[in-house]
C-alpha cells in the first residue's frame, strides 16, 4: 500500500494549496439545510441527509479531477512510467476523495445535530455506515467515468446531472410522497434512493439494524457494479483532455 498512500499524500499536498471548492462544497449545504427545514415534515431529520446526499453526488467530480488534472499537466504518462501497477495509481488517487467523502459526512451531520436539532432515534452507528457505503459507491461511480469519457467536461456534465437525478428521485429535495407516482417507481434503482433510505431509516428509528444494513449492501452492490464497468473499461494509455 506504500506507493498507493505516496500517491494519496501527494495528492493531499495539491489540496492544501487549493481547499476552496471542496470548503464552498462543503459549507454550501449549510446553508441549504436550513432553507430546506421548513419544507420537511421531519425538518431536519429530511433536511440534512437530503443536502448531505445531493452534496454528495456533487464530490464525485473531485475523483475525476484526480485524473484529468495530470493529463491537463502533461504528468500522466510520467506517472506511468513509473514502477507503479495500475491498480496502485488507482488506489492511490481515490484514497483522497474517500478520506473528503468521510471528513463532510462527519461535518454536516453534527453540524446538523448542533445547528438545525438533527436527532437520532434509530441507530446512531447506521449513518457511519451508510456513509460509508455512499462514500465507497460514488468513488467506484466517479472512476467508471473517468474510464468512460475521455474529457473532463463530459465527466463534470454527468456529475452535475447526476446529482440531481440521483438525489432527487431519492427524496432529497423534496418528500419522497410529493414526488410523481411513476417516479417513486422508479427511485428504487438508483443509488440515491438506497442513501436517502439508509439514513432516513437510521435517523428515525426505530433501532433496526436490519433497515440499515439493507440499503447500504444495495448501495454496496452499486459500488461494485460500477468498479466492474471502470476496471473493464479503463485504459491507461487512453490520451484524455483535461477540460473540453
């Protein structure tokens, strides 16, 4: 794991230079959690795993940004040159992206906790979990795009969209019961459903691990559909643009 956490070190240094957009993405949901209280039945118990969620989607540009970043910079093929496996670089450059993913999802629900009244009456250990399993799909759904696309622009494009989608048809935005019957039909195959879900069931109780579990091995099985498709169709000698 040595060459990997080189890596991820490295990339941490990149970061400390520039921590601004991962801090706007950060902070923003703050903001929008407490604009969103009001519209929930629950308030704060649908609020702040709803931002949490949609911010989520919005981060797994940070894993294509990993990768473009050294084509833009002409340093992807000395990176290659390197002794390094494929799947070391791989692992290397998704471990920042996940240690961010786990860094907001601890901010925003005790943020939510101390700011907005978020409580728990189900299982407290469930949100970690369900974090988690957010955290490991969305990074195995930012390298399947990575492996797809081959300009940066296309990536950020689905990202966007992605997070609205996703997140949306999970309920993040507004009460899943408001949204159209046929997209309630629908939301169950996505993963945001699966989040929204998970942290509903461990935010409200009552203390069943098993309604908690349940979502995060479908989030899980994503996760590993999606690392299928980016193991399947990533080629390192592919040239990719790092904007357009």
């Amino acid at each position: 794991m040595s060459p990997s956490l080189a890596i991820a070190r490295h990339e941490f240094r990149i970061l400390r230079r520039e921590p601004w957009p991962l801090i706007l993405l950060t902070l923003m949901p703050l903001i929008l959690m407490a604009l969103f209280k009001p519209i929930f039945e629950n308030g704060a118990g649908q609020s702040v795993p709803g931002m949490t969620v949609l911010f989520a989607f919005f981060l797994v540009g940070q894993v294509g940004y990993v990768f473009f970043r050294e084509h833009a910079w002409g340093t992807w093929e000395r990176l290659r040159a390197t002794e390094l496996a494929p799947r070391q670089i791989m692992i290397g450059k998704v471990l920042l992206p996940l240690g961010v993913y786990s860094v907001q999802f601890a901010f925003l629900f005790s943020a939510g906790a101390l700011l907005f009244g978020l409580t728990v009456n189900g299982w407290l250990p469930g949100l970690v979990v369900i974090g988690a399993a957010l955290a490991l799909t969305l990074t195995a759904f930012g390298l399947a795009l990575v492996a797809i696309f081959r300009s940066f622009m296309a990536v950020q494009m689905l990202v966007n969209l992605g997070a609205l989608v996703f997140a949306g048809t999970g309920g993040a935005l507004v009460p899943f019961a408001l949204l159209p019957e046929w997209l309630q039909t629908v939301a169950p195959f996505t993963p945001g459903y699966w989040a929204m879900e998970g942290f509903t069931n461990a935010i409200e109780g009552p203390p069943d691990v098993g309604a908690v579990l349940g979502p995060a091995g479908i989030l899980l099985g994503w996760g590993v559909f999606f690392t299928v498709v980016a193991v399947w169709r990533m080629r390192f000698e592919e040239t990719k643009t790092g904007w357009a």
